[in-house]
C-alpha cells in the first residue's frame, strides 16, 4: 500500500472546554481528491487548520506527506501544501498587484519581503497562466472581482507545485458561469502530471465534480462518513449531516441537492 498523502488517527480538538473535533480519522491516498462537507461550524476549518500546523490537535496524531506533526518543521512542509481561505484575502496588502500577489507564495510569505527573479516572474506568470487570470498580472488584486481574486490565489497557492491544495470556500462568490468555469479549470490542474492532491470544501454539492474521488462528511465535530462519492452523496446521509430533509439528485456525473423541507429541531 502507497504512504498516505495524509492521515490522521485519532485527532481531537477543544478550546477553551469546547469540542470541536472528536475522535476525527482519516486518511487520504495519493490520486484521491476529497470534498469536505459538512453544516456551518462542524469543524472543517479547524479541521484544515489542523492539517496546515496553525492548530494543534488536543490529542491524535497528524501526518502530512510523510512527517509527523512534532517531529518534523511545520514551516518547511507548509511550502508543500497550497492553502486557500478567505481569511487570506483579508491580510493581503491592498496595494500589491496580482503577481506580487502570486509571487509572495513562492515564500509563503504576506507581502513581498525581497528582490523576485526574473524565473520568479515567469513562475508566477506561468502560474497564473494555470488558472487563466494572466491578463490581471498588472491590476491591483484589490480591484479585481472576486471570481478574478480567487483564481490569483489559487494560482498563489500553486505556484511552488505543492503536493495538496486546500480550498476552503473557493466557489463562494462566483457567478454561475465563473463557478463553472473555475471548476473546469481545477479539472484541467488535477489532469496534469504531479497534480495535487485537493481537498475541496463546499456547502454546494453540485460543485463537485466528477474528478472528486472521495466525501467526508463532518456533523459537530464528529467524523459522520467517509468514503467514495457516489456512494455518500445520498439524500439519506445529506439529510443527516445538515439536519433536513434533502433530496439528492444526479445527471451528467452532477449532483443536485433539493431541501423540502425546514430544519429539524
Ligand atoms: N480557536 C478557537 N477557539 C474557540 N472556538 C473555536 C476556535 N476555532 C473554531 N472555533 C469554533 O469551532 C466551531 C467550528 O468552527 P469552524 O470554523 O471549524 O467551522 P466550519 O465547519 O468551517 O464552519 P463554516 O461552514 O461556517 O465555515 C465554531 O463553533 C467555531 O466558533
Ligand atoms: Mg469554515
């Protein structure tokens, strides 16, 4: 059996006497592509938090592309993982434009803390190139739209070919046709050689698409399922994670999720 991309066993998480995560397992395989589901406040951002090193688990053990947490530099790996959330729009500096932008993730770094080579620049053009956004590399990124903002982060995100890409929430913001659009274009990113491993997290199960492998579904903090995608996307096990009535329907290899019904007290 290959080593896992990631795997936690037994990851809890409390703060200040509050669970957040219980008991949480989970392992990823390379060539899988997971979407992470689950109601507001179930935990999944704390949950990624865990698997970047901005948190640290209350008990379990985290492992990441081989290294286990507390035994290997958190900053290091970070170069390997692409992360994107919206928290991260909110720190960028106003003023850069969308390639200082894309090249301040060859560092990880908020802002442009020193000279970029011309290879640098040609990375980040090449990057942006990737999610079809070239055309704003001189714009100020805070002057893009948001459908534009979350192309130059992913393409921030990428740019050092990290091995997983988090995406917290990217579709959120998007036009019908823009959401489309960028969901084609992570298509085309997981077609390439070396494509990472995504983690994708929604609220919107027509977002994922055929090349997501793999569900996991958080309920309070609590790991409700797990598995293959066809066999989670269910009316019965969507009804159970959101707490009303769903109905899930599939045509051309998409989901579709009605709610008829009001939230269960
Ligand atoms: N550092 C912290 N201290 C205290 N509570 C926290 C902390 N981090 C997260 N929480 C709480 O944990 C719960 C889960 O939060 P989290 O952001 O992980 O949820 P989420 O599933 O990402 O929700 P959403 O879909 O709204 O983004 C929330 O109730 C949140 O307030
Ligand atoms: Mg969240």
């Amino acid at each position: 059996m290959p080593n896992p991309v990631i795997q936690l066993n037994n990851v809890s998480f409390l703060r200040k006497d509050k669970r957040i995560l219980h008991d949480i397992c989970w392992r990823i395989e390379p060539g899988q592509h997971w979407a992470l589901l689950g109601a507001n406040s179930s935990g999944k951002t704390s949950l990624l938090r865990i698997i970047t090193g901005y948190e640290w688990p209350s008990r379990g053990t985290v492992n990441v592309l081989g290294n286990e947490f507390g035994r290997c530099a958190i900053s290091g790996l970070r170069k390997h993982i692409g992360y994107v959330s919206s928290a991260l729009n909110t720190k960028l500096p106003e003023n850069d434009s969308a390639t200082d932008i894309v090249l301040s993730g060859i560092d990880a770094t908020i802002g442009l803390h020193r000279h970029y080579s011309a290879d640098e620049h040609k990375q980040a053009f090449e990057s942006m190139q990737k999610m079809s956004v070239q055309q704003c590399k001189d714009q100020t990124y805070s002057i893009l739209s948001q459908g534009e903002r979350q192309r130059i982060l992913i393409a921030r995100a990428i740019i050092n070919h990290p091995e997983i890409l988090i995406l917290d929430e990217s579709c959120a913001g998007l036009d019908p046709a823009a959401r489309n659009h960028f969901l084609n274009d992570l298509q085309i990113l997981t077609s390439h050689d070396n494509a990472p491993t995504i983690i994708f997290v929604t609220h919107h199960i027509e977002e994922i698409s055929p090349w997501i492998t793999n569900v996991f579904i958080l309920k309070q903090g609590v790991c409700q399922a797990s598995g293959k995608t066809h066999d989670l996307l269910t009316s019965e096990t969507l009804s159970d994670a959101f707490g009303c009535k769903c109905s899930v329907t599939k045509e051309n290899r998409r989901y579709y999720l009605q709610v008829s019904e009001q939230a269960r007290t």
